[in-house]
C-alpha cells in the first residue's frame, strides 16, 4: 500500500500552511494597518517596497543555509517566519515598520526555497505528485488566517493583538515541520561547471512562477482594500475577499492534484492563464462587493494551478543532482512577482485606482500563454 500524500510531505506541508497563516493575516490586516501608520495607497506600496530586498538576499542563501543545517534547515525557517510576523503590528513607526516588514521577508524568502525544493525531492522520490496538494495548504492556511483576522477585527482588536496571537498559532504549526529525513541533497553548487549549469528549464519556470504570484499576491494583498475603499464594503466584508480567494485556490489546487495527472501540463498552464485574466478583469470591473467576489473565485481558479504545476515541471525536468537547486533558481526568480508585485500594484493604485491595478494583473497573468511553449521545449 502506498503511503498516503499528506504523511509523505507532513513537513512541507506545514511550512506551507505557515506561510499562508501569516501572509492571510497580513493581507486582511493590511487596513489597519494603513491606518495605524497614516499612509496612503503609495506610500504603504512604498514602505512594502523593502520587504524584497531582505526575501531576495535571503533566497540567494537559502541553498547554503540548507546545505549546511540539513533537516534542521526547514524546521529553523519556519519558526523565523512565523515569529517575524509578530512584529509588523507593534509600530506605527516609518522606520521600525519597514524593517519588521524586511524581517518577514527574509523569512519568507528562506522558508520558501527550502519547502518547495524539499516537495521536489519527495514528488520524485515517490514518483506521484506533490506540488498542488502543498500549494493547496499555503491556500487554506492563507484563507483560515484572513477569516480570523476578519472576526478579530470586527471584534475591535488592534493589529498588535491580531497580529501577534496569529503568529503564536503560526508557531504551534512550525513544530510539526520537523522531520529526521528531511535534509534537502543537492543544495550545494558543484565545482564541476558543466554540472553546475542549470540551462534555461528553471528561468523559464521561474518566468511563468513569477507572473502566477504577482497575480495570486496582488489579488490577496489588495483584495481587502479594493472592497473596503472602492466598493464601500465593510471590514468584514474586505476581509472576504482575500479569504474567498484563497479558499477558491485551495479547492482548485486540491483539484489540480487529480487533473495533473490526466492532463498535460502546458494544455493546464494556459487554461489557467485565460481564466485568471477575466476573473482579475472581473474584479476591476465589480459595481459591489459580491462581483468582485466572483471575479477573485474566477481569478483563483485559473492563477491556483499555475505555479506549482510550473515548479512540478522544473523538477522533474531537471537532473537529479541539479534538481534541488533548480527549483530553488525558479523560487528565486518566481517569487520576485511575490514580492514585488503587490508593492509594485500599490503604485500603480495611488495613481490611477485599485480598478487600473487589477486590469495590470489581468495582462501580467496572459503571459504566462506565451512562456508555457517555451517551457516544453526547454525540458
């Protein structure tokens, strides 16, 4: 009998669900904390802007960290993450708040190329797909931390108290990273250069990766503001729409994990192109709160099997000694569109409108059209 998927990636699963947690309570929090610092659109776009450059620097080490810490790599990054998201919510200071947010962003970064190329060892040591049902429990962790930040703050709490009780949850969740055989083999860059060279597989993978999360983070960073500010909605119902997203994307990804193995993965990268452009154009179109939830159930669908199907495809196209450090390549650059997108989508807000933002995430996810050919030839 096979050993069932969720006790083959427990680990990754729970780092994936972490980073969800913290990224849904930030999203749905994301108002508050507008508030509590006296900014407008482009200035919290701005303010956000530092956040990258710790993830970036903090992706660039990552394989390094792995290689040297080996199966205690993953567990440590995971407990980072979810105590650095403590510490946004405490100031309503322009310096002390970048430099929380950079410190989430460094963790993130981390714990992020170590999860995906740990899933990428497992999915070919056992031969079955791993990357949606992984992908699928960020969704659910996103979603369950934006639901409870909505009720803490129709219930009056600040976001030092929503904040910090949600990241002592996020801990709680990071213990059970810890697994005995969960080093990560193939971290470190040979001496040899022809099996140092990576080829063009994992920039191309990290291409489409990076235009799926711009997309998926726009849309679950801005989601709440969009409703709140252009729609009127209330803070209940901001909080809904990052939620409703990331539930859509959790069941769609939890799909995903029985559709991958029946269609092709380019056939399954493009249709989820198309659908995500009209949900997003949707949501820059909605008259009321309900059609821009419509739109980000349109958009989920379409953006929730884009990325990990990509990561799946540079793994598995990779050699086995490069494997590890190709998708750690590919999470590099796709979570450049994490990062940057939303502060990027922030800027584009504070000029012409939350509406214009979307209708840029709407052309951004079309790409993805042109890059998927180009993956199955680079494979």
């Amino acid at each position: 009998m096979r050993p069932n998927a969720l006790i083959i990636a427990r680990a990754p699963l729970c780092a994936f669900a972490v980073m969800g947690m913290m990224w849904g309570t930030f999203a749905a929090v994301l108002p508050d904390l507008k508030t509590m610092l006296g900014v407008d659109e482009a200035q919290l776009g701005l303010l956000l802007f530092l956040t990258p450059v710790t993830a970036v620097l903090a992706m660039l080490v990552a394989p390094a960290f792995g290689a040297a810490l080996g199966r205690y790599a993953l567990p440590l990054a995971t407990i980072m993450m979810a105590a650095s998201f403590a510490l946004p919510g405490q100031t309503a200071s322009m310096v002390l708040f970048p430099l929380a947010m950079m410190a989430c962003g460094a963790a993130t970064g981390l714990t992020d190329v170590l999860m995906n190329a740990r899933v990428a060892a497992l999915e070919n040591t056992h031969a079955r797909p791993l990357m949606n049902l992984c992908h699928a429990l960020y969704s659910l962790g996103y979603a369950a931390g934006a639901l409870t930040t909505g009720a803490l703050r129709a219930g009056g709490a600040d976001p030092a108290l929503v904040m910090g009780s949600l990241s002592v949850a996020a801990l709680v969740v990071a213990l059970f990273t810890w697994d005995a055989a969960g080093r990560i083999d193939g971290l470190r860059r040979p001496t040899d250069k022809a099996a140092a060279a990576l080829g063009t597989l994992p920039l191309i993978g990290g291409a489409i990766v990076l235009v799926a999360f711009m997309t998926e983070n726009a849309a679950e960073s801005w989601s709440a503001l969009h409703i709140e500010k252009t729609l009127g909605g209330s803070p209940a119902q901001g909080a809904l729409g990052p939620a409703t997203l990331a539930l859509t994307m959790a069941a769609s990804r939890l799909g995903g994990q029985v559709i991958i193995q029946r269609v092709a993965p380019i056939t399954l990268l493009q249709w989820g192109s198309v659908v995500a452009s009209i949900g997003a154009l949707i949501a820059a179109l909605a008259t009321s709160p309900a059609m821009a939830y419509a739109g980000f159930i349109i958009m989920g669908i379409g953006a929730s099997v884009i990325a990990p199907t990509a990561f799946s495809m540079v793994g598995a196209g990779a050699r086995p000694e490069a494997r590890a450090r190709a998708v750690a390549r590919a999470t590099l650059l796709g979570y450049f569109g994490y990062f940057f997108g939303p502060p990027l989508l922030g800027l584009i807000a504070g000029s012409f409108g939350l509406r214009a933002a979307f209708v840029v995430t709407a052309i951004g996810i079309s790409f993805v059209l042109v890059l998927a050919p180009m993956m199955r030839r680079a494979r």
